[in-house]
C-alpha cells in the first residue's frame, strides 16, 4: 500500500496542531538564562524573593466563626483561634480552618434541589429514605433534618473520613431505630415531639461513639404521613378520630355545664327539705305542747274550757273573708235537709249570690 507522506503529515498538523520545534528550544534556554544574568544580582535576588515569598505564605486569618487546627508533616500539631496567625510554609505545616459556629444540617428523606420563582426552596422526596417501619408494623414516609456544630474541630477532621456522610447516616439509623418503638399513630399525631428528643439523644450518642467531633442541636420532624397509595385511607382514619374527640370534647363541655347546676339544684333541695323538716318538727312540737296545755286547762274546768274552746273556733270561721258562711236559724234548719257541699271548701265567695 503507497502512502502520500506529505498529506498524512498536514492531516495530523490540523488534527492536533504543530508539534514542538525541538530545533528553537536549547536557543529559548539560552534566552532565559541570559534575561537572569541580566537581573541586578542575578540568581541569588531571584533566590531570595522566592525564598521571601515562601515564608509569606505561612501566613493565615482565621474568621471568627472558624479555628485553625495546623498540621506538622500531617500530624496534628496545635489549635488557633480567630485572628492572624502564622504557620511554618508548606511542606512543613499546613493548616485547615473549620468553622466551628456555623450551624449545619443534614436532610434525611428529602434533599434540596433549588429555589423556587416565587421564593423558598424545592424539595424532592428521596423514597429510600423515607420510608420507615413503625413499631406496629406500618409503613410512613418520614423527612427529617438534623441541625449540629462542630465541637471538637480535630475529631472531625482526623477521627472521620467523610464526617457529613456519617452524620447523615446515624442520622437515619437513629430515626429508624426511634420509629420503630412506636406506633404510627404516635408518630402521626402527638409523639411527634417526643420522637423528636429521643432521636437527638440516640443520634449524640451515636456520634460520640464514632468520635466525629460533632454537637447536635436539633432534630426535627419536617413531615410525617402515611405513604400515598394508603393515604386517602389515612385520612379517613383522621377524620374519625377527629370526630370522635369533637364528639368527646361537646360531651365534657355538655357534662361540665350539666353537673354544676345539678349539685347546685340537689344541695338546693336538700337544704329545703332539711329546712321543711325542722319547720314540721316544730310546729308538730309547738301544737302538742299546746295540746298538752289546753289539757291540763281543760281538765281543771271542763264545761268552761269547752265553751271557751268553742267561741274560739267560732271566732276564727267568721273571722276568715275565704269562707262561705251560710246562717240558718233553728226553725229552718228543722224543716231542711242538712248538706254539706265539699267541692265548695274553701273557695271564695262569688259575687253571684243567687240560687242558695
């Protein structure tokens, strides 16, 4: 096979440019060299700066938010504080500035992917990591987020690799643990705040036993609920509950506006009844005394007591206006047949007069 030399030559200079012209490069040498000797000094000013500019460079500013935490040959050597600070150069020491105060967060079952146009931020659901098994056996999407600092700034940069990924982790082992030991309807409703304290603890713990460096602030619960394909039937289930604890509530509000009045109605009746007893009792011991003392009059002079018991009696019928009084004189009364109208007893005498 017959090649074109020539042309596979000019190809490759189009493909990947000129090579280098080795010819030029012991004359470029030349150049540069002569340009040092040039230099008032020569190449012991040149040494010099660089050597000056190397020891600049051990230089450093800690923000005060961050620490300086300086490495001797990789080695951990000593802490600093915000200010300036210097450091042996490179490759001796060098030196990491972690910031200590700022707060950081780790998301478990979402994650942030943007802002919105209209402000905040969007959030996308990470199903992997939300999904968590209850204590009674149910399944519930969970978004949690853990809030930390860093409180020992060399045990977070020498005792863990990769300190966010272990926080994030524990983060998601401690919560699966803690919604485990309790039921969905916990987690749904009013142990969400006690969800909330334990997994900060477990999640410490935790942390503490890796050695991360790490001080956790808050843990918190940013949504629960049922997965979607139940979730309709969740919400039935939260319907009725709500109307069982209405239904609870007008009960106890109904039972608390009954039982007051009630007491106070049966002390109310009580106290009449106690009252109306020590009346009657009383009046019954009043009247036999009277009794006992007309007696005792009565059976000294029996015909006076007698008739002065009688015009009493009389006194009171025709002293009482209540009374309908019907006089008929001795000869009358042979000639009539005596009646007595009870259903007429003590009503009050009508205007009408007629038909006696």
């Amino acid at each position: 096979m017959n090649w074109d030399w020539e042309k596979l030559q000019d190809k490759r200079q189009r493909q990947f440019g000129p090579g280098p012209d080795l010819k030029n490069l012991g004359d470029e040498f030349k150049r540069i060299t002569d340009f040092n000797f040039r230099v008032p000094g020569g190449p012991k000013v040149i040494l010099l700066i660089v050597v000056l500019l190397w020891v600049a460079s051990g230089i450093y500013i800690v923000e005060p938010a961050e620490v300086g935490v300086v490495q001797r040959f990789g080695a951990y050597n000593r802490t600093t504080g915000p200010g300036p600070h210097y450091h042996i150069p490179f490759p001796v020491e060098s030196v990491q500035t972690p910031k200590v105060s700022e707060l950081q967060k780790v998301e478990v079952g979402y994650k942030t992917v943007g802002h919105k146009e209209e402000g905040g931020y969007q959030y996308q659901s990470v199903p992997e990591e939300a999904l968590v098994l209850t204590g009674d056996e149910n399944i519930i999407d969970v978004q949690v987020i853990a809030q930390f600092q860093i409180g020992n700034p060399v045990e977070w940069l020498f005792r863990v690799q990769r300190p966010y990924e272990t926080v994030k982790a524990a983060t998601e082992a401690a919560i699966r643990e803690v919604i485990g030991n309790n039921t969905i309807d916990s987690a749904l409703t009013s142990g969400k705040l006690e969800i909330q304290n334990t997994t900060k603890e477990l999640l410490q713990s935790i942390l503490d036993r890796y050695n991360t460096g790490v001080t956790v602030v808050a843990v918190q619960l940013q949504d629960v609920h049922p997965p979607k394909e139940v979730m309709d039937a969740f919400k039935d289930v939260a319907s009725a509950q709500e109307d069982k604890n209405r239904v609870i509530n007008e009960a106890q509000a109904y039972q608390n506006d009954i039982m007051p009045k009630a007491r106070g109605q049966a002390a109310t009746m009580i106290n009449d009844a106690q009252a109306y007893a020590e009346a009657v009792t009383r009046k019954a011991k009043g009247e036999a005394a009277r009794f006992l003392a007309i007696l005792a009059e009565y059976n000294k002079a029996k015909d006076v007591t007698r008739e002065r018991m009688r015009i009493e009696a009389m006194e009171q019928i025709f002293a009482n206006p209540d009374l309908e009084k019907v006089i008929i004189s001795d000869d009358a009364l042979k000639q009539t047949v005596p009646y007595l109208p009870l259903d007429r007893q003590g009503k009050v005498k009508t205007s009408d007069k007629g038909g006696k």
